[in-house]
C-alpha cells in the first residue's frame, strides 16, 4: 500500500497520509462521531479525506485541509461540523492565517474519542449534544470519551435597579 497520495487535479506534491481510517469514523459507530464531518470527508473523496490535517490558526481557529507550498486549501472545522460538505473549501494564501499549528494526534485522538477531541475542554456544544452527558442531579459525566467530570454550579446575582418615579 502507498504511504502517499498524489491530488492530480491540482499536481499537488505527494501528501502523507494521516492515519485516517474512514469507516472508523463512520456515525453509525457512536454519536461522538459527527454525520457531518463524515459526509465532508467522504463528500471530497479518498485522498482528501486520507491527507487533510488540523490546524490552528493565529486566532484559535481549527481547520481542515491540506497544506501545499504554504498555501492551506482547508475549511473552517466548526463550519463542516454545522454545514458538512456545504462549508466551503478555500485556498489560502502563505501567511494569510498566520502560523498554522498543525494538531498532530488529531485523527488519532478523533477515531478514539469523536467531538471530545475539538473541545477537549468540555466548553462547547455540539449537534446532538443529548447523547454527550450523563447527568445525575448537578453531576454529569461524558460519554462520548467517558474522561470529563463537571458538576453544575449554581449562584444568586444581586441586581441593583433604578428607575423615575412621580415624585
Ligand atoms: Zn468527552
């Protein structure tokens, strides 16, 4: 088996592949696998799919693509997440983001544990976030990669108010 792809469309130079096995990811596995992210894979086809990294960009922004003499041709991860293959791939220039940080374990960690690997910190939600928690009074667990522990807080805001008044 080739350990490279070529995009010939393009005449990219050969990528690496990233360890991505589709059918692992496929949302009839789990609900921390996205439908959406695996429409947009399997939208794009093979080599696509089997050599898009995940970067992140100067503003904290995930996204998915390919880099090719340093220009990304990617897409805004969370926007695949929403809109599958309806979010746009584009060509970005060399710099145009920033440096990009490429998360290296990504696919890895995805195939592993799904969505918890975008939001590792348990702050966002997601599309069919029902399925993610346990919840047990003010305790929930997640399910999805069964490591994350929150407990609801709870707290009374004073609000000072002010207003006219006949005198
Ligand atoms: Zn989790």
């Amino acid at each position: 088996m080739s350990s490279s792809a070529k995009c010939v469309t393009t005449g990219w130079a050969d990528l690496p592949e990233n360890g991505l096995d589709l059918a692992a990811i496929d949302p009839r596995n789990g609900p921390q696998f996205s439908p959406n992210l695996y429409r947009f894979l399997k939208g794009r086809g093979q080599t696509w799919a089997t050599t898009c990294r995940v970067y992140l960009d100067m503003d904290g922004i995930l996204r998915i693509g390919s880099l090719d003499d340093g220009w990304l041709h990617g897409a805004w991860l969370m926007g695949v997440l929403c809109y599958g293959l309806r979010e746009q791939v584009w060509a970005h220039p060399p710099g145009s983001l920033g440096d990009l940080r490429e998360i290296t374990d990504f696919w890895t960690d995805y195939m592993r544990i799904g969505r918890c690997a975008i939001d590792p910190e348990h702050k966002q939600s997601f599309i069919g976030d029902e399925s993610r928690w346990a919840v047990h009074g003010d305790e929930r667990l997640c399910l999805w990669c069964g490591n994350a522990h929150q407990k609801l807080e709870t707290w009374v805001e004073e609000v000072r108010n002010e207003r006219w008044m006949t005198a």
